[in-house]
C-alpha cells in the first residue's frame, strides 16, 4: 500500500517519510514547498504542488487512496475535514 504524505517536506512530514519508508510502506509525498524542503524528502516520490489547484488534487487522490497530513499552514482551510 502507498501512503500520501501532504507536506512531506517539512520537519515532523520529512521524518513520517521517512519513519513510512524504511517500515516498508510506499510513500508519496505532495508539498507545495511554501514552508518545506525539497532536500529534506530522500524517500519514495515527490510530487510539487497545492492542495488549492484542483488538477493536483485529481492526479494524487485518483492514484494514491490513503493520505497522512502533517502541512503545519496555519491559514490552511484543509486542516479539518
């Protein structure tokens, strides 16, 4: 199973990342490197983008069903589902 990391490449993002990775999970990472790192994520795929466009929200949900986020925006309106 792949498990999508929305903002990967941040401090505690980058270590679920990693902590995901070398248990054997398949990760995806989405960030949109506003507050992240691209250096900080060494494990699975990285894909740049923003939870706000809508054609990046169609790619990632049509391929990756499982989604762990840890974005720390605070004015994120996708905090609370």
């Amino acid at each position: 199973m792949n498990i999508l990391v929305i903002g990967g490449a941040g401090y505690i993002g980058s270590h679920m990342v990693k902590q995901l990775s070398t248990s054997g999970t398949g990760v995806i990472t989405l960030d949109n490197l506003s507050r992240g790192y691209r250096d900080a994520v060494q494990y699975g795929e990285f894909i740049e983008g923003d939870l706000g466009d809508p054609a990046v929200l169609d790619h990632v949900f049509s391929h990756h069903p499982c989604l762990l986020y840890t974005s720390d925006a605070a004015d994120d309106q996708w905090r609370v589902w």
